[in-house]
C-alpha cells in the first residue's frame, strides 16, 4: 500500500452494529405505517454483480425488508433503463 491509497475493512462488530442501527431505522418506519423495500437492477449476469446482489439479499432479508429485482439483459440501453 503507498500513501495514496487506504484499505478500509468492516470487522464483525462493526458490520453487527450497522445492522442493528438498520432494523432500528426498519422497525421505527414500520410503526408509522412505512415498509421498506430494497430495489435491485441488475444488467446481465455479471458473477461480482450476482455476488453483491446475494449478498444485499441476504442482509436485507436478515431484517425484514423486502426486496425486489429488475433483472435486465446485458445489452440494455440507457434509454430503455
């Protein structure tokens, strides 16, 4: 690593406590009649895309927001988007 470059790391306590603030924030919306939902467009099958996707998926299931996909293919212009 050079001094123009930093590595930055989520630990385990860190990521628990990201994820506890988050259902707080869920749970409050709730309360006030708000679901949540977590939209994910994915273009093609890139396999980091599909990684990512995964695991969004997961963490955001992990509290109870909904989440839904728009899976479109890879040759998708910015216009039909």
């Amino acid at each position: 690593m050079n001094d123009r470059t930093m590595t930055f790391s989520i630990g385990d306590q860190t990521e628990q406590e990201i994820r506890n603030i988050l259902t707080l924030v869920y749970d409050a919306l709730k309360e006030k009649g708000v679901m949540p939902k977590l939209g994910i467009i994915r273009c093609g099958e890139n396999p980091s895309d599909l990684s990512y996707e995964r695991g969004a998926t997961k963490r955001a299931e992990e509290i109870g927001v909904e989440v839904e996909k728009f899976l479109l293919p890879e040759t998708v212009t910015k216009e039909e988007l």
